[in-house]
C-alpha cells in the first residue's frame, strides 16, 4: 500500500505501457506503465488480457527492475 492506497483501486484505462525485452522479443516482453505517483503496473506482452501486477518504485528496485530500462523516468 502507498500512503493507504490500495494499488489495485488506481485505474489502467489512461496507463501508457512501454516494453522491455530480455531476449527476442518474439517471446514476448515485459511492459510497465506508470500509474501514480511512485506507483507501477507490470504487465506481459503475452498475455495482454491478465490483470497487471501493481508495485510501488521502492518494490520495483527491491526487485531489481529499472523503469529506465522501460524508457520512463523514476
């Protein structure tokens, strides 16, 4: 939770996703999008109908996930 707020209350509809691949994109890739303020949904491209997980910044480094490596700005 940030500051008391359910991650998965914040609303996808307007949330721009960028993608990172690890090897050939062929395979599907891994997207993210922000979606607050220091608050992230990480998605897969291969499976673009499930539910996005929800992280927090402090989660993603913990995680050693780079919204850089996405093309975003912390």
């Amino acid at each position: 939770m940030q500051n008391g707020t359910d991650l998965y209350h914040l609303p996808l509809g307007e949330a721009e996703f960028s993608k990172a691949c690890g090897g050939p994109c062929t395979e599907g890739c891994v997207t993210l999008a922000r979606i607050g303020d220091g608050v992230w949904a990480l998605g897969d491209s291969k499976r673009p109908e499930a539910e996005p997980l929800r992280f927090t910044t402090e989660e993603l480094e913990a995680a050693g996930i780079a919204p850089e490596r996405f093309g975003l700005n912390v």
